[in-house]
C-alpha cells in the first residue's frame, strides 16, 4: 500500500510513524514539510500527492492540517492529532477520514479534534481515541494508525 505520509512540525521524514508503516509493507512518500512556510508545505504535499497517487495519506498534527488542505482525491485519510485549527484554511474532511488523538494530548485539544468530526458529518466511530500523549508513537497508537490506514480502524 503507498501511503503518503505528512510530518508534524519540527518533526522530519523518517520518524517512528512513518518508519512503523514501512515495517509492515507499506511504500512510504515522506517528505520534507517546511516549517516556517504553511502553502509551500501544501505545495510540497499536494506534488508529492499527484506525483505517487498514494493509497493513503497521514497527517501528523500539523502535518494533518497540511493533509486537509490538499487534494487527496480517492485516497483514505488518516489523521493524527490534526492541528486544523492552527494551520489553514480547511475545517472539514471528507467522508472516510479516521481521526486518532488521545484526550491526554498537551499540544492540540482534544475538543479540537471533537468540533473536526462534527463540523464534518463524520459518525463518532471516525475518531479513535488512543494514546497517552500528542505524539502517537506507542505500540496500542502505532497499530491503530496501521488498521486506520489499511481500512480495518477500531
């Protein structure tokens, strides 16, 4: 499965989520995201997007925002913590979008994640509630972002 995974700020390519992915068979497109500069980050994705034609894109926190604000077409979405408030212009995803976040995050609000699954229409099941911090990056969050991404979340 290609998977089009997005990173989160002051985070680089080849971290524990993405390398977690490859491990189990996923072709992994990661690139680097500037910080500094929100539409050239989009610019960067939304290439590497219509370049690959992924079967899935993760988004990690502000990597998730950047996912929001692309054409991702058919494929899934996966967000991780999405910092969709802080970053863009998108406040809703579309239908299929499995969203993980722990209610113990200290960086995005959980709520935030909440008012995304509402404003969207998505069914409560939509948000996995997993984890015990922003960063996702344990056993239970890493196999929950892998059946989110292969169609098999919860």
């Amino acid at each position: 499965m290609k998977t089009l995974f997005l990173h989160g700020w002051q985070s680089v390519p080849g971290g524990v989520k993405p390398t977690y992915l490859a491990q189990h068979g996923h072709e992994i497109v990661n690139p680097m995201l500037p910080d500094g500069d929100f539409a050239e980050a989009i610019r960067i994705a939304q290439a590497k997007f219509d370049k690959h034609q992924p079967d899935v894109v993760v988004g990690s926190s502000r990597g998730g925002a950047v996912a929001m604000n692309i054409d991702s077409g058919g494929a899934r979405l996966v967000l991780l913590c999405p910092a969709w408030k802080k970053w863009g212009t998108a406040r809703t995803v579309k239908p299929g979008t499995v969203i993980l976040h722990s209610r113990a995050d200290d960086v995005i609000p959980f709520a935030d994640t909440a008012e995304l699954v509402k404003n969207s229409g998505l069914p409560a099941t939509a948000l996995i509630e997993v984890g015990t911090d922003h960063r996702l990056a344990d056993k239970e969050p890493l196999a929950a972002m892998l059946r989110a991404c292969e169609g098999k979340a919860k």
